[in-house]
C-alpha cells in the first residue's frame, strides 16, 4: 500500500453529519467507485477472480488528494499492473489523471473568474471558498488560462479543407475591451458558415483596428489559406471593405446585401414625417412574392422618391440587385438569406453575456470569451429555416460551374 498523505488544514472542519460532510462522503465514494470499475473493466477481473481472460492485477491502493466543489477530498485509489506485449506496465486512470489535482468544476470556476476579469490574486481570493484549505498557486491559475489558450489557438488555426460550406455570414460588431492599458471600443469580425446539413458553424472570431478592407481581406484569405472552399452565397452588410474583400477572395461566389442592414441606412436619409411610408414601400420589395414582383416594388420605389428624397432613392441603388440575390435560392430559405441576422443574433448573445462587466480585460479574454459560449454549447446556432433544399442548391449549383 503507498504511504499516506496528510490532510491539509481545515480538510477536517466539516462538522459531523452535516450536509456538507455528506456532500464531501458522497463525492469521494462517487469518484473511488468510478476508478475502481474502470480498473475492473481494464483487468477484464473482479479482485480474485480466476480469469483467463485477466489482463493484469492489483497491487495494492495509494493515497491522494483531489480538489473538488466541496474542499479537498482524501481518495484512496487502486494500483495495478497491464499485461502488455511489450512487458508489464503500470496501469493509469482516464477518469482521474496522473498528474490532475482539480476536478473539472474546479478549473471551470479558474476559467470563468478569469473570463469576468479577474487576475491570479483576485481568482485565488474569490475560490477560495470553494477550495477550502486546497492550495491554489499562481502557476496552477496560468496553466488552467493556458489550457483556455491553447483550446482557441488551436480553433483558430485548424484546417478547413473538410467543410463544404454553402452560405457564409460576415459581419462585425464591437466590444469594450483594454487595449494598451485603455479601455476602447474594438470591432470583432465575424464569420459563420452553413453546411450541407443546415447546421451553423463557426468559422472565425477576429479582433482588429476597424473593419476596413485590409481586415477583412486578411480575415477571408486566413479562411482560404487553412482550406475552406468559396461558399456559393456571402450575406453581408453594406461595408464596402468586406464587399471589395468578398469579391477579391471569392470572385465566383453570389453576394447577398442584407435587406434590415439597408432600410436602416434609407431611415438615416429619411424624414422623419416620411419614414413609415418608405418603410412599407421597402418591404413590398424584399417581401414580395417573387423576383418579378420585387423588381416591380423597386421600380414603383424609385419613381415615388426620386424627387421627394433623392437621397433615399441613391442608397437603395448603391445596393442594387444584390438586395435580390436571395430571390434565386429556395422560397424556403428566402427569410434566412435576406438579412444577417443569423450572426446578429449571434452578436447580440455576446454583448449581452458582456455587457455587466462594462469591458474585458484583455484581447485574448475577450476571444477566449466569445469562443468558449460557442463551443461550450452555451450559444447554439441551430439549422437555417428551409435546410432540407440546401441539396437542390447544391445541385444547381455544380451545374451551373461546369
């Protein structure tokens, strides 16, 4: 039997028979059960039993010390050793690793703290009563943050030959972040995919100076460069950089402008008395029952302004038939086509998970941030409406290229 350890100070001070002993007696006989039948099922054997299909045996128990959301917990593991084609070998646990001093929840609590803003002083102070008498060094703090890290540098530079990706969604939007010792507004440039199930994907989270030209263009060829494939449709805003970007990067691909992006920029050169007026008129364009009946909207929209606001009347041009685009796509998905509001919504369930902590402490906090609620599951980005003629797309589409 391996020698014992001490227990820390404080490890004792749950009273007796209080809940939070039972809690504690319960964790420890729940993680000891678990590594026990995990050890059963890699002997192929209960303790004594003849087997010729055993593949090792136990040699005794350690001691160790885990923490976990009720304080430190003194374990008692087994030992044992493999039968293996190149000699025997110790036997080590995948529920609890060699080296793993933290349960899950543990990091967790490190992670999150450090994703409010908190340095390694503060997320010591503030788990501390979820550590109880466990020691929390500096550098354990740093490996956890790393781990978070690494996770999004991996994200970020995976490649992306494997995705067939039909739409793409681009847009940017802004977070309060510290930069060079001062907090400012920084714009995120955002990419989501969809593929040929329907299923959203996130493709890429950027910080950058603005969304210029240079950015976006740097943002799309990183995309190519790691081998994602020209989508068939890009649905963006009426940023003139990512439009340049777009038609650079991806010549072949069909633009989409999106539709709530445009009225908003009519509204900016309305009057106020004539507003709801232009409102409609816009909408018997993008609502309308098909390509035809759209063009017809169009026309009737530029005859009435083009005297009365003439500057309303020039910013619809300047989107032109791109306002169109998503009449050549299935009736199905014609709502989800017309607009961003896929990554909108998106956006909008970042700046709200954010938006009590005033800014975020860093560049890579804030990555790490918006990263984490994804693929965490904490945001979900569900199919596109009409995903099951994302196959006929697909077809016309290969027919039409040859």
């Amino acid at each position: 039997m391996g020698q014992s350890i001490r227990k820390p100070a404080g490890a004792h001070e749950l009273p007796p028979g209080s809940l939070g002993e039972l809690i504690h007696q319960h964790v420890r006989s729940a993680i000891e059960t678990a590594v026990q039948e995990e050890l059963r099922a890699a002997l192929g054997a209960t303790p004594y039993e003849r087997s010729e299909v055993r593949r090792g045996y136990r040699n005794g128990t350690k001691e160790r010390m885990l923490t976990g959301p009720s304080g430190p917990v003194a374990l008692t593991l087994p030992r044992a050793t493999l039968f293996r084609p190149a000699g025997a070998t110790e036997w080590t646990s995948t529920i609890l690793p060699r080296y793993q001093r933290r349960l899950r929840e543990v990091n967790e609590a490190v992670a999150a703290t450090y994703l409010a803003g908190g340095n390694t002083r503060r997320i010591r102070g503030a788990l501390r009563p979820l550590l109880k008498a466990a020691p929390l060094s500096k550098s354990a703090v740093s490996r956890v943050v790393a781990t978070l890290k690494e996770g999004l540098e991996a994200w970020r530079t995976r490649a992306l030959a494997d995705l067939d990706v039909v739409y793409v969604y681009l847009d940017g939007f802004a977070l309060r972040v510290r930069r060079a010792g001062k907090v400012v507004s920084t714009p995120v440039l955002g990419v989501v995919g969809v593929l040929p199930d329907g299923g959203k994907h996130l493709l890429a989270l950027e910080l950058c100076g603005g969304e210029s030209f240079a950015a976006w263009k740097g943002c799309l060829d990183d995309l190519a460069a790691r081998g994602l494939r020209a989508p068939v449709l890009c649905i963006i805003d009426g940023n003139a950089g990512l439009r340049r970007a777009v038609a650079l990067v991806w010549p072949r691909a069909g633009v989409q402008r999106c539709c709530v992006h445009k009225l908003r920029n009519l509204e900016r050169k309305a009057p106020k008395h004539a507003l709801a007026e232009i409102r409609d008129d816009f909408h018997r364009i993008v609502y309308a029952a098909s390509a035809d009946a759209a063009r017809t909207a169009y026309a009737a929209f530029e005859r009435t302004w083009a005297k009365r606001c003439p500057g309303v009347v020039t910013s619809l041009r300047e989107g032109g038939e791109e306002l169109l685009t998503f009449f050549r796509f299935p009736k199905a998905q014609w709502k989800t086509l017309r607009t961003t509001n896929v990554i909108e919504r998106l956006h909008g369930e970042f700046r709200r998970r954010v938006k009590t902590q005033g800014s975020l402490p860093s560049e890579d906090a804030a990555l790490i941030l918006l990263f984490s609620l994804v693929v965490s599951g904490q945001i979900t980005l569900r199919r596109i409406d009409g995903w099951r003629k994302i196959a006929a797309v697909l077809s016309q589409h290969t027919s039409v290229a040859a």
